[in-house]
C-alpha cells in the first residue's frame, strides 16, 4: 500500500490532510471505518487526507461531529474557514464561525458597507478593486463574495440573530461602483431596517469626537451570553474572546447609539441621498 508522505508546513489544505489522517489512526479506524462515519467515499477521505480535494464546509463540519470537537477552539470548520479565506486578516475567519451562531450581532462600520448588508454586485466592486491593486487573486475575490453571501444567511436562521448596526456617514456617501450600484446598496439598507430583528442607525460626521470609535467594529453576544469583538485596522485584525475585556467596548457601542441618528431620521437620511438630495 503506497502511502504519501504529507508536510503540514506547506500548505494549509495538507495541514488539514495531515490532522485529519493522525485524528483518524489515532482512532485506529481505516479511511473506510472514517468515511462510512462521515458520509463520504473512501477515495474521497483519501483524497482529503492527502491534500488532492479541498475539504468543504459540510465534510469539516462532519468532521468535528465524528471527532467529537464540535462547539470547541480548535475545529476543522475553523481550519477549513482560513483554507477558504487566507486572503483575510488575522482572527477574522474564527470570528464569522461565531457570528453564524450569536444570539446577537452589534457592528459598527467607517467607509464602506459592512458584508452582512451588502448586495452582491457591491461586494463584486469592492472584492474587484483589491485585485486591480495587487492585493488579492481573483481566485480569493471570488471567495470574498462567496464569504458575504454565506454570512448574510445568519440572517435567515430560526431564530435569527438580533442584529444592531450602526454606519459612520461616509459608507453612504462613499460611491462605489456607481450610481446602479449604489442605488441598489441604499435600497438594500432599507429592506433591511425593516426588518423585525434589525435595528439601523447613521453616526453622522457632526458627531466628531463624540465618536467612541476610529475603526470598524463588531460584539458578539453568543446564546450562553458570553461576548465576543473583533475590531481591525488595515492590516491587523483581534479577536477578543474574554467577556470581561468586552464589556468596556459594549458599553462604549451603546453610547454610539444613544449618539447616532434613530433608525427613523437614519432611513430618511439614505432616502434623501437615493433622490440626490444633500
């Protein structure tokens, strides 16, 4: 029996290989004791193993259910989700496998719209101007766009999240993509005030150092109401999972919100720039 040899170290998708074939010896199971368990072929747990197939949200989910480590850290999802997006910051694939499960979702965004309210032409725009600048492949912008698409669905769960979301002004007035686009974008973020689970709220430029915050931001309260943020800058990215290193910035995005226009000035504000009015 020929048995290929993997090395973790180059590459994320052989690392992936790599765990899932010692998770499994561990065990003292064959690819078909592991495969039967998981719902797979054989060929297609070897495929995986030795890095040949991209694994899959549905297979690593899988896999932290037959491994027992669903719910933990360390979790083939959480491995799968930086294969997927290794062209994001730091912290951040983690974050949106806990946004997909929070009870509630607070966010706060400078410049752009955040990816839960963007239509998918908006993220096409955006995803398309880091790969003209050199930033990204157009094989990672499509995976951009697929990732904006996945966790706009958390929005859809039974019961969906509370989701509060406060915009700094320039993410309105910001043009991207042009007049369609943003036409569309606007009407977007109407439909989504009105929405019974949501609530949105403009922080406009008179605010000035009012504003308890600099850069985009969001907290998470999970079902067992621990808290979790994740804040980044250009090039970082942290996520904090201490409840009690949270609690400071919870309480600084309600004092964002007691300052920011009420959802009803917010959405005459939007409708205002839709008819081309200042």
């Amino acid at each position: 029996m020929n048995r290929k040899e993997l090395t973790p170290d180059h590459s994320p998708r052989e690392a992936f290989g790599a765990r899932l074939r010692s998770s499994r010896e561990a065990r003292g199971w064959t690819q078909e004791e592991l495969a039967e368990r998981l719902g797979y072929s054989s060929t297609h747990v070897s495929a995986v193993e030795t890095g040949r197939k991209p694994p899959t949200l549905r297979f690593s989910r899988s896999a932290d259910r037959v491994f027992g480590i669903a719910g933990t850290v360390d979790t083939f999802e959480r491995q799968f989700r930086e294969i997927q997006h290794g062209s994001l910051l730091e912290g951040f694939p983690e974050y949106v496998g806990y946004e997909g499960r929070a009870a509630e979702i607070r966010l706060y965004e400078v410049g752009v719209i955040p990816g839960l309210l963007q239509t998918p032409e908006y993220a096409s725009v955006l995803a398309g101007s880091h790969v003209k600048r050199g930033a990204i492949t157009p094989e990672q912008a499509d995976e951009r766009v697929s990732l904006v698409a996945e966790r706009q669905a958390t929005l859809l769960r039974t019961p969906p999240p509370l989701v509060f979301a406060v915009l700094d002004e320039s993410c309105l007035r910001r043009p991207v993509g042009g007049p369609a686009v943003m036409e569309a974008q606007l009407a977007q973020l109407i439909d989504f005030a009105e929405l019974p689970n949501t609530v949105l709220q403009v922080a406009p430029f008179d605010m000035g150092e009012r504003r308890p915050f600099d850069q985009p931001l969001y907290v998470l309260t999970l079902s067992d109401r621990r808290l979790m943020s994740y804040a980044e800058s250009a090039h970082r990215g942290h996520l904090e999972r201490e409840s009690t290193s949270v609690l400071p910035i919870l309480t600084a995005y309600h004092q964002l919100q007691a300052e920011a226009l009420s959802q009803a000035t917010s959405v005459d504000v939007i409708n205002q720039l839709r008819r081309g009015t200042p």
